[in-house]
C-alpha cells in the first residue's frame, strides 16, 4: 500500500503522534493507502519553520523566487506520470481530464513568474518638499486549503501567487484526496529552502482548525464549501486579524433563449455539469432554465445526451464519469435526488448509483436530470456537488434573470442567445462573478476568477491573486526644510 509522508521543515514525518487516515480508490472502494493524520502539534512546528524561513524568504531577489517556481514547474512536468498514477487512484477522475490538470497547473506555475517584476508600488502626487510612495510587502506565513475535487491543480496552480510575493506556504490538502500533493514534497524540498513551503496533511477539525487559528498566520486561502468556508472566517478571527480569501460553492444558472445555436446550447449544457469530474466542480450550472417553447424538446434532447455518456473505470480511454470522491458524497448527492423525486420533480435520466460489471463495490453515479423543479426547493437552492442537473421553464427574460438570481451563491453563470442586447443585459444583470455567453466551462489565464453573495471573497488566476498576498505600505518622506535644493 501507498504511504506518502508530510512536509514539514523541510523534512518528510509522519504525525506526531504516529497516527494515519486511510486512502480509499473511489473506483473500487478499496484502501490503496494512509497518510498522516497531523496534529496541532505539527501544525505548529509548519508554522515556525515557516514563521522562520520567511526572514529570509522576504528577502530573496524577486527573480531567484520566480527562477524557484520556474524549477519546480519543470521538475513537475518530468514527474508528471507518477504524479497522475497517484490523482487517479486517490481522486476517481478519468485519467484524461486529471492528466489535463496537472498541465493547467503547471501553465499557471510559469505565468505567475512571469509577472514577478510587475509587483510594484507607486508614487503619489505630493507637495513640492515631499514623497509619498506605497511598497507591496508580504503578510509572512500563508496557510492554503485545499478542496478533493481538484487536488493536484489547485496545489500547483495555488502555489505561485503566495511565494512570488515573498510569504512563505503552508499547504493542508484534502483529507479525501492528499496523495498528489503530498508526492510534490521531492520536488518542493529540491526547489525551494527548508520551511518555505510544507504539506500538512490532517483532518480539517483537528490540524486544518490548528493552522487556521494559529496566531502567527495572517493569510488564508480556502477553496471548498460554503458551510466549511463560513467556519473558517469564524475560527480565523478568535486568535488574531487574518485576511481571508474564499472561493466557495455555487448553484450556477445556464439559460437558454429560444433564439440561441440549439445544438450548441445542448453541448454546453452538457459541459456545464461538469460530469467529466462527476458533477464535483463549484463553477458547474447545474440549474438549467430553458424558454417554455422549447423546454419540452430541449430536456428530452438533453437526457438522452447525459444517457449516453459512458460512466466506468477512469484508467479507461473510453471512459467519460469517473467516481464521485468518496462514499459519504455519493450517498449525498443521492438523498438530495430521493428528495427531488418526493419534492415531485421528475428524474428524465440516472438518479441512481452504479454497480454493475466494471463499476463493483465502486462510487458510480449515472449523469442525471431532473425536470420540472420547483426553483425554491433545497435541490434547486443548494450545491449538490455531483452529476446532477435541475431543469425549469421560463416565460421571458425578466423571469429568466429573476430565477438566475433567486440563490444565495453567485459564482458563474451562462447564456444562449442570439441576440447581442439580451446576451449584455443578462451578463449585466446576473449576480455572478464569471459571465460565459454562448459558451461555458472555458478559463483562460489572466482572467479574474471568483464569486459575489456566498460563492466567496476574492478573485484569483489573474493579477490580483498575486497582489492579494501583499500589503500596502505607504511611505511618505519630507525632505529637509534647511535643505538649499528646493
């Protein structure tokens, strides 16, 4: 069985306390592994050699930190097989979209240090005898939480921003899905000094609570659920004053208008639930709203789509659902169809766990489509987080914005239309932070990512992720009043 390590000051250890949590493959729903069950007590020592490398840390030339990720980046890219083996035995994605993670997240690496040399300060108009500039200087020990849907990327991709601008990193993954993060500790611990970047491994109420609380972090960076997300700001604030940033669940809408590419909004609904990571994605529409005149065709059309996908093994080329994470999730997303279905909603494709053939004592769950769905019930108002779609009509656009809106998430959102002053008007209107027309699911670097309402604080894979792990100083000078250069 697999047993990978934590990083802690530069050294691989198991828990202090000698105790491990178990690594269950989701396609066979067999123990493949442990990891360490960390403790406070490692939280701790993380901090310090964190807290103490960062001394030097901040000091480092801008370009020897870039030339740092720029290393790591490439030591990535030569493990990358390994690296995969393991994201795929811990996480239950097709192998083909968790390879095309490990790539995003090292494209993200590179672009980040490319922008090293444009954290800057600025100067500010001032009287004539005086100067008046603001410096960006790092907060010190950053701590990162990680979600189980996409561990590799999110720890790759979430890694530059916090050490180009001079912090020193603590990573804690997801106790569901470490074993990725904790394989990059060779590559961590050949490019980077002792204590600028552990990976703490743990339950999230036990060392995770520990980081967070910890009195020498001033920075938090959290990607996963609302409920958990709303824990940490509070937990955050009983020790110290810590800066926050959330990147939280959503309950996107996808709307269509009859004037919109049909096969085309078809493709992207399909997209849009994200089945090629289960359903497990916060930026997925999983609320559909189609125009009453074409409702009826566009759900059918639609189910039988989402029924052809071919849910199995994720080493499998062919494969296109993978397994939901883990077993408590799967039994999750399934209460909330049963609730659908007593709710009266009808269920137009799956809704039920997969065991057949090659699917055994595995986390399979068919793509799924419930239609005609009240807007107001739970399965229409909370993230499910697995393949499941709820589907409603709508009679104009005023509805159609009403019911985009009518959720307290606000993450992504995307529209059909043909017609250039309903396609504004919607990206106008909708409370959501990232806006697809005529398209859905595309990033690209460089584009503020992030939600507004209880989707989160904050926008990263752009510019401002790197500013975010900055403070601003200002410094204002007055030069000498007897000095004759007036």
């Amino acid at each position: 069985m697999t047993e990978l390590l934590a990083l802690i000051a530069g050294k691989r250890v198991g828990a202090s306390d000698g105790r491990v949590l178990p690594v269950i493959n989701p396609a066979t729903g067999q123990q493949i592994g442990v990891i360490p069950r960390c403790t406070p007590e490692d939280a701790d020592r993380a901090v310090e050699a964190a807290s103490t490398a960062f001394s030097t840390w901040r000091k480092t030339d801008p370009g020897t930190r870039a030339a740092c990720v720029l290393r790591f980046a490439e030591a990535v890219e030569r493990d990358a097989e390994r690296l995969l083996e393991l994201e795929v035995s811990d996480n239950g994605s097709p192998r083909s979209e968790l390879r095309v993670d490990i790539r995003v997240g090292i494209d993200h690496l590179r672009y980040f240090a490319g922008l090293t040399y444009q954290l800057r300060g600025e100067t500010i108009p001032t009287a004539h005898d005086r100067l008046n500039f603001t410096r960006r200087e790092p907060f010190g020990v950053v701590v990162r939480v990680l979600p189980f849907n996409h561990p590799i990327m999110f720890a790759l991709s979430r890694l530059a921003a916090p050490l180009l601008a001079g912090n020193t990193l603590i990573i804690k993954p997801s106790e569901h899905t470490s074993l990725s993060t904790l394989a990059l500790a060779d590559q961590l611990s050949d490019c980077f000094p002792e204590g600028v970047v552990s990976v703490v491994p743990g339950l999230g109420a036990e060392v995770g609570d520990a980081l967070i609380t910890h009195p020498k972090v001033r920075r938090i960076a959290f990607i996963g659920s609302l409920t958990t997300g709303l824990a940490i700001q509070a937990r955050a604030a009983t020790s110290s004053v810590k800066h926050v940033s959330l990147e939280l669940g959503g309950k996107s809408p996808l709307v269509v208008f009859p004037d919109s590419d049909k096969d085309a909004a078809l493709d992207a609904a399909v997209a849009g639930l994200r089945t090629n990571f289960q359903g497990q994605a916060c930026g997925a529409t999983t609320r559909l709203f189609v125009h009453q005149s074409w409702y009826s065709e566009f759900t059918s059309e639609l189910a039988q789509r989402l029924g052809a996908l071919r849910v199995g093994d994720p080493n499998d080329p062919t494969t296109q659902v993978g397994a939901t994470v883990n077993l408590a999730q799967l039994e999750k997303v399934l209460g909330f169809v049963d609730a659908g279905r007593a709710e009266g909603a009808t269920v137009l494709v799956g809704g039920d766990r997969l065991q057949e053939g090659e699917m055994g004592n595995g986390y399979f769950m068919a793509p799924t489509l419930l239609s005609d769905v009240d807007p107001r019930s739970p399965v229409a108002q909370q993230e499910i987080f697995g393949p499941v779609l709820v589907a409603s009509p709508f009679n104009d656009y005023d509805e159609a914005v009403a019911l985009s809106n009518d959720v307290s998430f606000g993450l992504t959102a995307g529209v059909f239309t043909g017609n250039l002053e309903t396609a504004l008007s919607y990206a106008r209107d909708v409370e959501a932070g990232y806006v697809w027309v005529n398209e859905n699911q595309r990033h690209f670097p460089g584009t503020p990512y992030g939600g507004v309402k209880d989707s989160g604080l904050g926008r990263e894979e752009d510019f401002s992720e790197l500013e975010s792990y900055t403070q601003i100083k200002n410094v204002h000078i007055a030069f000498d009043s007897r000095s004759n250069h007036r």
